[in-house]
C-alpha cells in the first residue's frame, strides 16, 4: 500500500492538495509588490528567503474570481519545473498522508484547461482535488510574460 503526502489547502470553500514535495515553504501574506501589466492572476511579487516569487491567485486560476484581501490569505511557495512560485490561498490547512487507493483519477476528456487536476481523495467525509504544479504553471496563459516580467526583476 503507498501513500503519499499532501499539503492541503482551502480555495472558495474548496479543499485542495498540492505534492509536499513541491511545496518550500508557506508564508503570511505580506510584502506584496504588484508588476504592472502581468496576467489577472499574477498579483506580483514577494521576497523570500532573498529571492523574489510571482505572486500567483488561486482563486482566479480555478474560478475567475479574485481573492479578497485579508490577513488570513496564506502563500503556499512552491517549486515547480519552471520556476519558484507562491499560491495565493485562503487556508493552509494540514498535510495529509493518503493511501494510493483512495485517489481516483480525473477523466476531464479534451479539457486541457483543467489538466492540472490529477485525482480526487475520496476520504470518508471529504474529497480533496489533487493538483499538479508543473501542469498547472505549464497551462496559465501569459506565463511566459510573467517569465519575462520576473527577468527583469532580478
């Protein structure tokens, strides 16, 4: 029987799981710079640990939706193929350690938009949408401007 281990999260009252080891930390949300002219769903950048993050939003990448600012928004930084980003999310809650069987793929047919959600938990009282960072970064439109946005920041 494998497990793994995910570092859950919560998005418009949605619970979410994220690979811990793609996660490098998780952050208050504080120190945000914006970048003029960067996709709606980059918010700007954060210094941590010396090294500046794009700021990504969640709740605009999966609901078109903007998160409200509020002392209780965490930044869940993650490493991905590409680059260091930092996810906007409303609750970082815990990591959870689920058992091989109890992830259940995703058949989303042609829509590639969404290929970044993997698997379902299906957990006794609780489904958590598993995601996969790499996918996800590879499918936002414009991360190439946020790309170059970044260059010229460091």
């Amino acid at each position: 029987m494998m497990a793994s281990k995910f570092i859950i999260f919560n998005t418009n009252n949605d619970e979410y799981g994220l690979p811990i080891e793609k996660v490098t930390s998780i952050e208050k949300m504080e120190g945000l710079n914006t970048i003029p002219e960067m996709p709606g769903y980059m918010k700007g950048v954060v210094k941590v640990r010396g090294e500046l993050i794009p700021v990504l939003d969640t709740k605009q990448i999966f609901y078109r939706k903007d998160s409200v600012n509020g002392a209780d928004l965490k930044l869940i930084v993650i490493q991905t193929d590409q680059l260091h980003v930092a996810l906007i999310v409303e609750e970082a809650k815990e990591i959870l350690e689920i058992q091989e069987e109890d992830l259940k793929s995703i058949n989303m047919g042609v829509l590639k938009p969404s290929s970044y959600f993997t698997a379902v938990a299906s957990l006794e009282n609780r489904l958590i949408t598993i995601v996969d960072p790499n996918e996800l970064i590879n499918n936002l439109d414009e991360i190439e401007v946020v790309k170059e946005g970044m260059s010229s920041y460091l």
